[in-house]
C-alpha cells in the first residue's frame, strides 16, 4: 500500500509539470506562427514608398524601351528609305544596262555588216588592181631594160641596143624600134628602155640574155679602155613597180639561199626552189611567204 501511494503522489507531480511545459509550448509556437505572418504580410505587402521605387525603375525601363523602339524606328525607315533609293538606283542600272547591250549587239549587227561589205570592197579593190596592174604590164609586152652601158659610151639610145643584138648574135635594125630612152628611175642611172614594134623581136633578144655573162662591155664599144672593170651587162624585162617589187624580194631570198633562181616571162614572175622541182608562179608577197 505505502508503495502505491508515493507513486501516485510522483505521477501527481509529474502530470502537472507536464501540463505546464505544454502549455509554454503552445504558448512559443503561438508567437513564432504570428511572427511568421508578420514576416510574410511584411513580404507579400510592400510599402507605398516601395511601390513608388518600384513604380519609377518601371518607368525607366519603359522609358528606355520607348527610346531604343524609336531609335529602331529610325534606323528602319532610314534602312527602307535606302533600300527603295538602292532599289530605284538599282533598276535604273538594269535598264541602262539594258540599253547598252541592245545598243552594243546593234552596234555589233552593224559592224559585222560594215566588215562584209568593207571585205567585199576590199576584194573589188585587189581585183580591180590585179587587172590594172595586168593592163599596164600588158602595154609593157614588147618593152626591155638595157643596164650596164655608161652614158659616155654612146651618143644614141638606139645604137645601144642595135650594138648589143649585134653581140648576142640577134639580128634588129631601126625599123624594128618603136621607142628608146634613158629611164628615169631612182637606182637606174645606167638603164636604157626600148620598145620593140613586134613582141617577137622582143621576146628573141630577151632569151639570149643569158649569153651575156660571156659579154664584157669592151665587145661592144673597144675604144672604151675604162670599162674594163665594169660591171656586167644586163637586159631585163620593163615590169610594173608591183612586179619590180616581188622579182626583188625573190631575187633576195635567192642571196639568203631561199630559192634557186627567179625570173619573169612576158612579166609574169617565176621561182625555183630546187633543181628537179617544177617553176612556181609568183602573184603576191604571200605566195613568197608560203615557198
């Protein structure tokens, strides 16, 4: 029994203090809550002074916004205002682009024509003067060139040429002469042109040309002791300048060892490139270009 009665009496005490720990407990967790709903009304509720801050950091950050649209605005209208100023200045590139190609490929049709018809006037033209050329050396058929003669040998042309038909064995009198005179030519000092009536006269005093090379000009005039150092004798055909010209350039490349020999018959100009080939006829520069 006594035993039972100190328990009670300790569970007694014991219940009562607990009863106070609890109640001081509840107490503290009472305040922390409403301390907790001061500090969640001051977050949640911010002042007035608060709003006003927040109000004009707002506002400056609209007011900025503001600024750089309208500065984007800016930049815009001045993008597009340059991009229609490219655009207009671009098209009108196109178009005188355009122009000048039409115009060029115009230009072009008529220059192509102009080149046809100018081709077409060059070949009249070397047409024209092959057959002037060929008409005026035709009036030069029955024409040679006696070279080689000193003017203090003779007193007369014709004697000239009677003396050296004498020498190569043909036989000419006066009457077979149409004409004869000193040619006046630069480089022809010594020259002596003569006409023959007939193109057969002619043509037999010029084949016996060859035979010159045997002659000096002492067989013909004897009582002239100074040429005896002369040069040779010479009798060539009376050629128009441009067959003078073509029988000098292919009597040059015969020096360089170009060609064989060259020579003309009846004023027609002719080439040998080697002993055993066959006699080409001259007609321009560019069949010499061509050997």
């Amino acid at each position: 029994m006594p035993d039972n009665s100190k328990k009670n009496k300790r569970g007694a005490r014991g219940s009562v203090e607990d009863d106070v720990n609890e109640a001081k407990r509840q107490v503290k967790t009472s305040e922390n809550m409403a301390d907790n709903d001061n500090q969640e009304k001051s977050e949640v509720e911010p002042t007035l002074s608060d709003l006003r801050g927040m109000l004009v950091v707002l506002q400056c950050s609209v007011n900025n916004i503001l600024s750089d649209n309208q500065k984007l605005h800016e930049e815009m209208s001045a993008l597009k205002l340059s991009v229609d100023t490219q655009g207009r200045e671009f098209q009108k590139m196109k178009e005188s682009v355009e122009r000048i190609t039409k115009e060029n490929e115009s230009l072009k049709n008529e220059l192509l024509r102009a080149k046809g018809k100018l081709n077409e006037q060059k070949e009249e033209m070397e047409s024209l003067w092959s057959s002037l050329d060929e008409i005026e050396q035709y009036t030069r058929k029955n024409s040679l060139e006696i070279s080689g003669v000193p003017e203090s040998c003779y007193t007369s042309t014709e004697e000239v040429v009677l003396n050296v038909a004498r020498a190569l064995n043909v036989v000419i009198t006066p009457n077979d002469i149409e004409i004869t005179h000193k040619l006046r030519r630069r480089g022809a000092t010594d020259t002596i042109i003569t006409k023959f009536v007939s193109h057969k006269t002619k043509s037999e005093l010029y084949k016996r040309r060859t035979k010159l090379k045997d002659i000096k000009l002492t067989d013909i005039y004897p009582s002239y002791a100074s040429a005896i150092n002369t040069s040779r004798l010479f009798i060539n055909e009376n050629l128009t300048n441009f067959r003078r010209h073509l029988l000098g350039r292919a009597n040059g490349m015969k020096r360089d060892g170009l060609l064989l020999s060259a020579w003309t018959i009846d004023g027609k100009v002719f080439v040998k490139t080697s002993p055993d080939g066959a006699p080409v006829r001259i007609f321009c520069d560019a069949d010499l270009d061509e050997l």
